[in-house]
C-alpha cells in the first residue's frame, strides 16, 4: 500500500488522518448520555409550559396591557430611574475607589467606611431612610443663608435615584478599584515619565485599560439595578412595578399583570446583554486574534456543521 492510500482521512472527522479504515463504514456514536439528560431536562421544562397555557389566566388581559399607556409610562420611568441611579453609582464608584487606593489614611478610611456602611445595610431599607429623610431633617440647606423644606426635595424620585445610586456606588467602588489594580504598575510609572500629573495618568491612561475588566462586572451591575428599581414602588415612584400593582388594584388580574411587567423587565435585560456584548467585544480587540461570536452566529455555524457533517457521512454511505 503506498504513502499516500495508507492514511485515509476519516469522513465528517476533520483532518487527522485514521490508519486502516478506507472502505468501511462510518457508524456514530451513540451518546445516549445526551438523551437521557435532554429528556430530564425537556420533560420538566414542557410540563411546566403547559401548566402556564391551561392554566386559569386571561391572556386577553395580558395582551390588553401589555402596550398599556401606563405601563408603557412606567417603563420609560423604570429606564430613567436606572440610567439616573447607575451615572450616580458610577460617579461615586470611581471618586472612591481613588480614595481607597490613596496613600492619605484619612480619605482612605473615608471611603472604606462608605462601601462598609452602604453594602452592609438592604437597598430597601436604604430606600426607606431616604424617602423618610424629612423626620430627622426638617430642612436643608445653609443657616443663614437658604434653606428648603426636605419633602419637597426628597421626592419618590430623588429618594430612588439616591438610595439605588448611593448603594451601587459602594458596589461599583470595589468594581473599579479591582479594574484600577489590574492594570500594570509600568504604565503608571510611563505615565510618569511623561509628565503626566496623577488626574491625567489616571484619565488617559489608567482608567482606559481598567475598562477592559470594569466593563463586564459593570453591565451585570447595570442589568441588576434595572430589576431592583422595582423595590422603588415601595416608595410610591411610579415605575413599572408600580403602574402594574395600580391596574391590579382594581381589575384583581395580579398574575395577568406581574406577567405583563415580567415581559417588559425581559426585553430591557435582553437589550442590555446584547449591548454589554458588543461593548465587550470591542474593548477586547486588542487581546484577541480573531474576534468573538455572538451566541447567534455560532448556532448557525453549529447547524451548518451538523448539516455538512450528515451530508458527507450519507455520500460515504
């Protein structure tokens, strides 16, 4: 048998070559293991889907409201509360991790304190304290100078956008230290030598590299504060929790309508993990030789395969 008949490429196997089996017939393999684990897996998950479908909801309901005028409202509300709460996180997520990392032990211990104090106590209860501020402080502003009664400051909104921001704040001061740790010591010691004062390294040259790994935990971040918005109906601000316990107040639909903001909650997350991926990707550009699939480019690269492979394996046959 010559060199080149002696190594004969196994059909559907890529390119390593297989010794001896030119001519036989190409058998799968059977993973009954797979079977087994997607039947486990199915047989629960369409129980659970047909017990939704008959059960005793009126989806007319659902889809009556789901493009409710007030539900669209509180919507919108929930995506500006999040967007507010999440600049204001970000503010003070970058302002103390500087302050951690500081070598002054005053504003260092400052803001240990902060991130201690606010990701020790519930968001709920922060929330409370807030909206409940005008018992302790009547007024506010400078003696002698302005003051302002705190209930007309301390609005639902403004007792949401400070309770969410100041608490993600503390979260994202941990985020951004750790981005902040992981870029290499020589880049700040080329900042340096460049003249660069400590803000200007930090700006364009630190934080830039620190997006890299802040990125990631930042949109999960963002995705979490989109679903915990919902703790500001609490507080009576009109998100869309909020709208949604109003419509069920009075129709008594609660399943009908928690379904209609479940949807709604869905779509956002959805829309903000699509947008985390791109933003990801983008920022990885440099680290990688060929850039990431999105999950849909690889299931059709995954049928195409599995569609050439079958194709291949029958001409054999």
């Amino acid at each position: 048998m010559s060199g080149s008949e002696s190594l004969q490429p196994l059909p559907g196997a890529g390119d390593t070559p297989q010794r001896g089996l030119a001519g036989l017939e190409l058998i799968p393999r059977r993973h009954y293991g797979r079977w087994v684990a997607a039947v486990a897996v199915l047989v629960p998950l369409g129980g659970l889907i047909w017990a939704w479908a008959n059960a005793q909801l009126d989806w007319s309901v659902v889809a009556d409201y789901f493009t409710a005028s007030t539900i669209i409202v509180g919507f919108l509300h929930t995506l500006l509360l999040t967007a507010v709460a999440m600049v204001l996180g970000m503010l003070l997520g970058v302002i103390f991790a500087v302050m951690r990392l500081s070598s002054n032990p005053v504003t260092s211990s400052v803001a240990w304190l902060y991130v201690w104090a606010f990701r020790g106590v519930p968001t709920l209860v922060q929330l409370l304290l807030w909206f409940n501020l005008a018992i302790v402080f009547p007024t506010l502003g400078v003696p002698g100078v302005f003051h302002v009664q705190t209930i007309a400051v301390i609005t639902p909104f403004m007792a949401a956008t400070l309770g969410l921001g100041v608490n993600e704040g503390a979260y994202l001061t941990e985020l951004v230290r750790g981005g902040i740790i992981s870029v290499d010591e020589g880049q700040h010691e080329a900042a340096t030598a460049l003249g660069l004062s400590q803000a200007q390294s930090l700006r364009d040259v630190i934080l830039p590299q620190a997006m890299r790994v802040i990125v990631p935990g930042l949109g999960n971040e963002t995705i979490g504060m989109l679903k915990m918005s919902s703790l500001a109906s609490v507080i009576a601000y009109s998100e869309l929790l909020n709208e949604a316990q109003k419509v069920y107040f009075v129709n008594a639909r609660v399943i009908e309508l928690l379904l209609v903001a479940a949807g709604w909650y869905l779509i956002a997350t959805s829309a903000l993990s699509i947008g985390q991926y791109y933003i990801e990707r983008r920022l990885g550009r440099g680290l990688q030789r060929v850039r990431p699939r999105s999950a849909v480019e690889r299931l059709i690269i995954h049928v195409l395969e599995r569609i050439s492979a079958r194709r291949r394996g029958s001409g054999t046959a």
